[in-house]
C-alpha cells in the first residue's frame, strides 16, 4: 500500500470532508454542516485528523483529548481503502486510554474497533440532549 499520511484538518477542508463522509461515514446526521465543521476546527484545530495517499483523502477521525484520554469519533475510511490499516494508524495516535463512540446501527463498523483490541462496556450509557 502506498505511504499514507496523516495531518490536521483545516478550514478549507470543509467542502472535501463533508463529500467525504457523505461518501464513507455511516450514521451522518443533520448537524454534519458547513457551519458545525468551522466551529469545530476553529475551537479546536486539532480535532480533525485526516488520512492521505498521494494527496487524495482516504480517512477522517475526530478526536478530543481530555489530557487523559482520548476520545474518538466519526472515524471514516474510504470504502476502496478498508481493511488496510488506515484506522489503525489514526488509532495509534492516541493516549493511555481511548474510548470510541459507535453507533449501535453502524454494525459494520464493530469489528473494525474489535478488531483494535476495543471493547463494548455494558456498564455504560450515553446521555445526550441536542441544545440546537
């Protein structure tokens, strides 16, 4: 497999990774917006990890990290990319401890984070209210 790269997101990746995960990400939602990206990437210009073969796009993780842990998000891959340890390399990235949020639905993404040594934790339940 040809070398892939990893950088930062930036603002003028917008048009590129909203295709992108319309393209590769299960499970996008209504606030996947031009505005939501920008507030993300000016927040926090770290957050946005992008994959790269030869300067075309192949995979997108957001990542927040707490000093303790990270926590991942929205990873996609290329569906002509999977299975080549493109997620690995975003996972590697990481701290002592990493948590991933996965849909229940996106089943065909379990395996992909089982595969990575992640397990689901019973004990745990999400709570979230939408504020916007």
């Amino acid at each position: 497999m040809a070398d892939v790269t990893i950088r930062h997101g930036s603002k003028d990746d917008v048009d590129e990774i909203l295709a992108f995960w319309r393209l590769a990400a299960e499970g996008t939602d209504r606030r996947d917006s031009p505005e939501a990206y920008l507030t993300l990437v000016g927040r926090d210009p770290q957050a946005v990890l992008v994959a790269e073969i030869d300067g075309a796009m192949v995979g997108t993780l957001l990542a927040g990290w707490d000093g303790w842990r990270a926590h991942l998000y929205r990873l996609a891959v290329h569906p002509e990319h999977r299975r080549r340890g493109i997620a690995r390399r975003f996972q590697a990235l990481g701290a002592m401890r990493s948590d991933a949020m996965v849909l229940d639905d996106n089943t065909s993404a379990h395996p992909t984070w089982a595969d990575s040594g992640y397990s689901r934790q019973p004990e745990c339940s999400r709570w979230v209210k939408l504020l916007k």
